[in-house]
C-alpha cells in the first residue's frame, strides 16, 4: 500500500476556517477513496467536512468526520468500506438538487 502525503501550502490559506461554506475551495476527494484515508486526510487538512465527487469530477454529496466516525465504529464496517458506500447508506438518492446554493 502507497501512503498517502497531504500537503497544505499557500495555495489553501484558512482551509478550516471555510469548512461551512460551499464553494470550489474545500477539499475534494474521489468518492471511491475509503474511509480510513478519508479520516486521515481530513486529520492531516484539519477539516471537518470532505465535498465528495465523483470520476467525472460531478459533486455527489458531502461527508462530515462524525458521520465517518459513527460508520467505522458500526458492525457493517470493514476497511474496504468507500466513501459513496457511506454516503448511499445515508441517502440512497442524491440529486443534483442536494447542491443548490
């Protein structure tokens, strides 16, 4: 297994301090990453929310650090368990409508 780097530079000032708002700023992550590195990523950026996108780079949803906390602690969790995996369980349908601003 490859470690995943992160790092935070110039180019991502106050990252945390946006993590309520919605824009082409915060983190994005590939909703096929799993929970683990998920949960590492949002330590390392210190955010407590991760946009998640799909291959197209299409916004499927959003996944706060509690909810993966509450996921990984439950008897369903194994350490393939992905991000949209999380968020299907949540909400089993999310449409575009989900991201109006």
């Amino acid at each position: 297994m490859t470690p995943v780097q992160t790092h935070r530079g110039p180019a991502a000032p106050g990252l945390a301090t946006r993590a309520g708002h919605l824009d082409t700023t915060e983190l994005r992550v590939r909703d096929d990453m799993t929970v683990e590195v998920a949960l590492s990523v949002m330590a390392g950026a210190g955010v407590e929310h991760l946009l998640l996108c799909d291959g197209d780079d299409e916004r499927t949803g959003s996944v706060t650090r509690d909810e993966l906390v509450v996921h990984r602690d439950s008897s369903a969790y194994t350490d393939r368990v992905r991000l949209r995996d999380v968020l299907g369980a949540r909400c089993p349908v999310a449409g575009p409508s989900s991201f109006s601003r």
